[in-house]
C-alpha cells in the first residue's frame, strides 16, 4: 500500500466531508454538555472529525441534517436490521402508547407469550424471558450459568462481542494466557479472577481452559462479528458442544449479530444445541429490546431451585425490561417483518454484495478477503480471512478504513463505522448493492493508483 498516496487521499476525502457537512460539524462543536460532545462516546468511532447529525430515516434510507440522502448498509450496526421505522413496528407502537395507552406497567401482556413462542420456533429454546438489551441477556445468563453450576468462572473467546459485560473483556495475550482488553475502562477486578479465554477455531485451546474445571459457560457467537466476521471452521461449532458437555459446562450462544444468518440466527442454520441463548438490538424493530432463551431442562433446574430469589434478585435490574411497548414492537417485527421471506431475501441481497466487492478486490490485486453470514458482508485487509479473533484485530488499518468510510459516505454510502460491514435489511434494493459495487469500485481505482 503506497501510504503517501493513502494520506492524500483521506486528506481530501476528510475536507470533503468537512465542506459537504457544516450543520453537522457546527452541531457537534455546540455539544459543550454532552460527555464526549455526543449522546454516547462510541458515536465519536467515525471516519471524519465529527459525525453526521441524523434527521430522519426509512426503510435503507438516512437522511442528515445537511440534507444529505444515504444508502445505509450500516443499520445501526444490527440494532436496524429491520430497516429503519418499519411500519408494521410503527403501527404496532402506535397503538400500545397512543390508543391502548402504557408503555409500561409492570404488568404482563398476551403478545410476550406470542413472542416467546415464536422465538422458540426459531431458535428452539424452550423459555424465554425479556430484558430492553443483549449485554443484559447476557448478564442474566451469566448469573444463571453461575447459580446452577457452582462454578465461578466464565469462558468467552479472544476478541468477542458481548456488549459492556465485565466477563468478556478478555482476550489472548502473547504468551496464549488471558489479559485484560486493552483499554478497558473501570473494571471492578482482574478479568482473569471472572473469566477464561480460548481463541475461535481452537478447540484444543477451549479444552485446555476447560479442563479446569471451574468455568460455568461458554458464552460465545457462533461466529465472531464485531471484531470482523470470522466463521467456524468444518467441525469447530460441534466440537464446542462436544467439550462443554464433557466437562460439565453450559453453552450460551449470542445470537445479537449472528441473527442475520437466517430467522433462527445461526442456531438453527446450523442445527446448534445452546443451553442459554441471548439475543437484543434486532428482534424490537429499533425499540430497545433484548431476550434470553433457556432450554426446558435447565429452566426446570433452575425453578425448582427454592434457595435462588428469582423475582427480587432476578439480575436484570430494569423494571422496563419486558415492558409493553418494547414486547409489541418485538412481535411486530417478528410477525411481519423479519420474517423467513424477509431473510431468504436479504441473504440473497449480501451474496451480491460479497460478490461485487470480491470483484473490486480481485480486479485490484488486494490481498484482502471477503466473508459474509447471511445478510451480513464484510470485507478484511488481509487474506486468506482471519481463523480467530486475534488474527482479525492485527488485520485492521485505521487510515485505511477511514478513506473507504469517508469516500463512501461523501458518495451516499453508510458502513458500520466499527468496521467494514455491510447489512441487508427488507427495503435494501439491487440498485442500492450495485451502487456500492460501483462506488467501491472507483475507491479502489484511486487507491491503487
């Protein structure tokens, strides 16, 4: 990569970008009260020197407040997968707030039934209950994992995604043993007193961890995403369930970003057998919503468990969680929306995708590599594709990312601004693959020269 070349082209992009936003960059210099001028400090992960300000959105569509139109393959880094105010969400919303009134009472409602009930059928997991975000889910699986075993640690893989949870900011040092995250802010311990840490792909490494005999769950995605998507090796996924067995472990599967496999996530493209399954962002149509699912036979431990306080010490700590805006918009999106037409639909939309950045790159000489789930694309520079989540992270190229980032977006073109993924949702079109195709194309041109 000739860097010089690089620089004055994120140069120029970056001005660009500067030139084409001025309501978004003078919004952003008056956000004096806000921590880190921005509603929540991961906003400021954008190529550019400030983010674009959101005026309205639908359906694959974001509008700024410059005026400026956006193709999103963004979605809100899974949280739109939807596609941004669907209607059915939309209408469903309406009429819990606005004509039936409450939004919250803590009171159940019918639809939460439904819902458990249609998460069973995809997912397989017996019982269901609701918290408003997937890191929740995933403390309360934690605390259930702990409770029924008797054992204190937990095992997460090297570079996972798991929201904020204490537990999973882990990941593998030099030598192969456990080590904080770096830059992980304010942990209450040592990550090595709460969790264990095998890289993805490595069962030997996962048996080593395990024979210890003293981690309560594998919480794991099926396969790695916000580090980059990095995918199971033939074998791998039935020699995790194989070794959490032996040893006595429970398997949680997050199932967050790997729902976009297909409607049952990648537990049921897979036919996988979790013990605990946890799932937020997507399944509320945009509306705050998370779940957590158990198999019968652990939720049959667990109740008949008199000495554990499941009401008063639940763990969530929320009485929003299982409210009942957020439960009608989950079956809203759910029943209409992101349905199994939905995804044969957008998984065919990714293969597109996949296929004409794998053009781009081919056409180029690149040595990077593409990699999709589902609806879901991205593209890494390195090849062949990363095997585990440490070899992802050494992969990444901030400057890099950053021109692509602000060459697309100054073209009409949204990415997870994390890393270079690329989200189908029901509304995304043919033209709008093939517009990324094009510009992408063009980016590549002028990058090599």
């Amino acid at each position: 990569m000739d860097r010089t070349r690089l620089h004055a082209l994120l140069a120029r992009e970056s001005a660009e970008a500067e030139r084409r936003n001025p309501r978004s960059r003078a919004a952003y210099a008056r956000a004096d009260h806000l921590f880190g001028r921005v509603p929540m400090t991961w906003m400021n992960k954008t190529a550019g020197g400030f983010p674009r300000y959101l005026a309205g959105a639908r359906g694959a569509r974001v509008t700024d407040i410059d005026g400026h139109e956006y193709v999103d393959f963004c979605l809100g880094d899974t949280g739109a997968m939807a596609g941004h105010s669907p209607e059915p969400v939309a209408q469903a919303v309406r009429r819990r707030y606005s004509e039936l009134g409450g939004a919250t009472a803590m009171l159940p409602t019918e639809d939460a039934e439904w819902v458990g009930a249609e998460l069973t059928r995809r997912f397989g997991l017996a019982r269901w209950s609701f918290s408003l975000t997937a890191t929740d889910a995933n403390r309360w699986a934690i605390r259930l994992a702990r409770a029924v075993t008797g054992r204190p640690k937990i095992l997460v893989n090297s570079y996972c995604y798991h929201g904020s949870v204490d537990e999973s900011l882990i990941v593998t040092g030099p030598d192969g043993t456990g080590t904080a995250r770096p830059g992980n802010i304010g942990a209450p311990c040592d990550v090595t007193r709460t969790s264990r840490v095998a890289e993805f792909n490595d069962l030997a490494g996962l048996e080593r961890e395990l024979a210890h005999g003293d981690v309560a769950a594998v919480l794991m995605e099926p396969a790695l995403t916000n580090i980059g998507i990095v995918l199971p090796e033939p074998g791998y996924l039935a020699g995790v369930r194989e070794l959490t067995r032996r040893y006595g472990t429970l398997l949680v599967n997050d199932e967050t970003h790997t729902f976009s496999a297909g409607p049952g996530g990648c537990t049921a493209a897979w036919d996988l057998e979790p013990d605990l399954l946890t799932i937020g962002k997507a399944i509320g149509g945009g509306i705050p919503a998370g779940a957590y699912g158990l198999s019968a036979g652990l939720a049959d431990r667990l109740l008949s468990r008199t000495d554990l306080d499941l009401v008063d010490m639940g763990g969530v700590g929320g009485t929003l969680a299982g409210n009942a805006l957020s439960v009608a918009a989950t079956r809203a999106t759910l029943e209409h929306v992101l349905t199994d037409e939905a995804f044969a639909r957008m998984g065919r939309l990714a293969e597109r995708f996949e296929a004409g950045v794998r053009a781009g790159v081919e056409a180029h000489g690149l040595p990077w590599s593409v990699s999709r789930l589902g609806a879901r694309t991205e593209y890494r520079f390195t090849s062949p594709a990363p095997r585990t989540g440490t070899e992802s992270a050494a992969a990444a190229d901030p400057e890099l990312e950053d021109f692509l980032h602000l060459y697309l977006a100054n073209r009409g073109i949204l990415l997870t601004p994390f890393h270079n993924m690329a989200l189908m949702c029901p509304d995304t079109t043919e033209r709008d693959v093939d517009t990324h195709t094009e510009v992408f194309a063009a980016a590549l041109t002028e990058l090599t020269g």
